[in-house]
C-alpha cells in the first residue's frame, strides 16, 4: 500500500478473505464472525507511523467509505502519533519512512527501556555477486530522534529547524546566522514553537519536550 501511496485498502484487493491461507481472516475475521476489513496506513508527513484496521460482517465496504477513511488518514496519524510520543515511557514505538524504489528503508525504534534504535538495511557486496542483505541497529543520534518529535508537535520546517538549534543550544543571534534570517524573525517563530508545544521557554522545550526522548 505504502509503495504504492494508497493509504486506504479493502483486504479483498489483496487476498481471498475467506481463504483458509488467509491467516488475517483465521485469527481475526472468521473467529469472531466478520466477513470484511478495511486496512489503513497512517502515515503523516511521509512517515508511516502504524496500522489500522477496520472489520465488519455485512456488507463489503464500498469506494465511498474508501475514500471517507482516506480522507481521515493525516488526522488519525497525526493523533496517533502525538499518541506515542506524548508518554517516552510508554513501549516499544516506531516510525518509517514508505519505501520508496531506490532508497534504503529504515525506521526508528523505541524499547522499552526508552532508548531509540535506529534500523536500516544495506545491500553486501558479494565476490560470487548474489545480493546480500544486511539490517543494521545501532543506537539513534539527537538528529535522528528531534525530527519526528518536532514533526509530532506540528512545527513547520523552518519552526522544526529553529527548535533543533535550539536544542544545540544555539543562541538567537547563532541561530539567526545560521539560518540566514533576522533575530526578530527567530523570536517570532520561537513564539509560535511556545504556542504550538506548550511551553514558555527555551529550558521548558529542551527538558519538556525533547530530552525526555534523549536521556534514556
């Protein structure tokens, strides 16, 4: 479905779902007396953050109640992922880019513990030439975990990019430098960061925010 950017998908257009094979409609379906599912990816600013499937007996569902739950995709994944992120103690989480032909998928992963893995796949090279796959974990850099917390807070790019400088505890005027802008025009978007996350500072969005996520 991600391949292919459909988010919304009847079980149907995959498999039998009445098929004995059909392990989905084994465990799930026929156990409790349903005949049909509705399978959605929730996935938010290109980045897939779980599954959501929707059941029922009678009757199949219809292209309009397709089109309904897709047009509801970026809302559930939004919430979902304010979900997940809201509580770093929570389990195990995760989120991925869709693949996409030509880029090594990866994700990142929360354990238990709250420390944030990053999971990626490279391609070995052989001397007989057969493809070998290798996935790699390795624990996630602070560039590698702010992103999707500032994303989950609905910061825009350039709001996200402020955030992280700050973060590195970079000063207005570095921050303004960097980023080729005035240091008014950072204070008005550290305005709106305040706003967005609840927060009244610069200490409060480090430690409230962010590092929740990073001192595991």
């Amino acid at each position: 479905m991600t391949r292919s950017a459909r988010y919304v998908a009847r079980q149907s257009e995959f498999v039998d779902e009445r098929s004995e094979q059909n392990e989905s409609y084994e465990r799930v379906l026929g156990s409790n007396g349903l005949e049909h599912q509705l399978r959605v990816a929730l996935v938010a600013d290109g980045t897939h953050w779980g599954l959501l499937h929707i059941e029922r007996r009678q009757p199949p569902f219809t292209s309009g109640e397709v089109a309904l739950v897709d047009a509801l995709v970026p809302h559930l994944a939004h919430a979902f992922r304010r979900w997940i992120l809201a509580d770093p103690d929570r389990p195990t989480t995760g989120a991925r880019t869709p693949v996409t032909p030509g880029v090594i998928p990866s994700a990142r992963l929360r354990l238990p513990t709250g420390t944030w893995l990053h999971v990626h796949a490279t391609i070995l090279s052989r001397p007989d030439d057969k493809r070998r796959t290798a996935v790699v974990l390795e624990r996630a850099s602070v560039d590698e975990v702010a992103p999707p917390i500032a994303s989950a807070q609905r910061l825009r790019d350039r709001e996200a990019q402020i955030a992280l400088l700050v973060l590195r505890g970079l000063s207005t005027n570095e921050i303004a430098v960097k980023l080729f802008i005035s240091a008014y025009t950072v204070q008005d978007h550290l305005k709106s960061i305040f706003e967005k996350t609840g927060v009244r500072s610069r200490r409060e969005l480090v430690t409230e925010i962010f590092e929740p996520h990073l001192v595991a």
